[in-house]
C-alpha cells in the first residue's frame, strides 16, 4: 500500500540491530527491520518477548542497549506519533467528551468531537463518565486519541483488547484509512489487523 494523502515525503522508520534489555535482562538482540509510509509491521511474540518495550523503545520511552532507531524524512519524530499503550489511560471521573475536549487541547486536532465519537461508536455515551463504561468501550474512547490529530506513526499494544467482532472491525477500518493516507504503523497483535507488510517475531 503505498503513502499518499497528507503524508507524502516517502518517510521511513528504520530500526538497525537494536538489543533490548529490562532489569537486566536481554529481551533481544540485534533486531532489523524497516516500515514504509503505508506500511504495517505485525508485531509478533509471547508475553514478556519484549513487544511492549519495543513500541516504548520506538517512542523513545526507553534506550536501546545497542543498535540504532532511525527515522527518515520525519524532522520531529516524538510529534510525529500516536503511542497507544494497553492501558486506556483514562480520568474515571471525567466523562468520554471531557476526553475528547482534552486530547483535542492537548494534540492540537480540529475534528469536531460529535464527529470523533460518531466515528467510534460512543456518540451516544458523550457524558458518561470513564468509570462506566465497559472494557470495550473504554478501548473505542482510547481509540479515539488516533483520530483526533493527524500523526504519521502509530504505535499500538493491542489495540483490539477488550474489543468485540464490531469492535475489531473498526480498529481495521481505522489501520486502513491511517495507511491509506500515508500512514505508517507497529502493532503488537494477537491476531492480525489487516493485511500486514511484514510480521517481526520477538523469540
């Protein structure tokens, strides 16, 4: 799939015999591997491979024992992405619009919120609080960050979880449209997403 839309200049992000390493312990080594605007890389592997602190390690939560991280044509990459970690990272007392309002302010995006919710299926559930929701509601409001602001590359640690048929279908819908645009994308997967670039495997 190649990148067209708002992100045009062929940007890359390259990660170059990276080694991992967590108290101690060497999750990986000499890890390789490149994404393409419009690519997908299927993050694979067992719990405690290491997907999760690659994804931190690419948002750069987290220095590489060895190896490199490199991205090409992206002048700031730290503003060039959305992280969605597995935690929804919600206010419970606040309701789902106040988010909305709050990334909005915070990421700087135009898209109206009524739109970011019809998109996500929780128009209806605007002024509910957090603490209400169930875990798959809570996983489509946490979706919703993706859209509010326009960002080249997402970082996702299971973006399905907690999700139903519905709920799945609309992460793929989300990974096509972000792709078709240019986008380019890391998951960490259970199962696939869409139709990945390249699968990496953590051992």
């Amino acid at each position: 799939m190649g990148g067209s839309g708002p992100f045009q200049d062929k940007p890359s992000l390259r990660v170059e015999d990276l080694t991992l390493a967590r108290g101690g312990r060497v999750l990986f080594e000499d890890l390789s591997f490149s994404v393409l605007s419009g690519g997908y890389v299927d993050l694979r592997g067992a719990n405690g491979a290491g997907k999760t602190s690659l994804l931190r390690a690419l948002a750069g939560f987290l220095k590489p024992r060895a190896g490199a991280i490199a991205y090409d044509n992206i002048a700031e990459p730290a503003l060039a992405m959305h992280f969605l970690g597995h935690a929804n990272a919600l206010k419970p007392t606040a309701s789902v619009s106040a988010h909305v309002r709050y990334w909005r302010g915070l990421l700087g995006g135009a898209l109206h919120e009524g739109d970011v919710l019809r998109r996500v299926g929780l128009h209806g559930l605007a002024e509910r609080p957090a603490r209400t929701l169930s875990q798959g509601q809570a996983r489509r409001l946490a979706l919703a960050r993706l859209l509010i602001a326009p960002r080249l590359i997402w970082l996702l640690d299971e973006p399905a979880a907690a999700l139903d048929d519905a709920g799945r279908a609309l992460v793929r819908e989300l990974i096509d449209a972000h792709r078709a645009n240019g986008g380019l994308l890391i998951a960490a997967v259970h199962e696939t997403l869409g139709e990945a670039s390249q699968t990496v495997t953590l051992a």
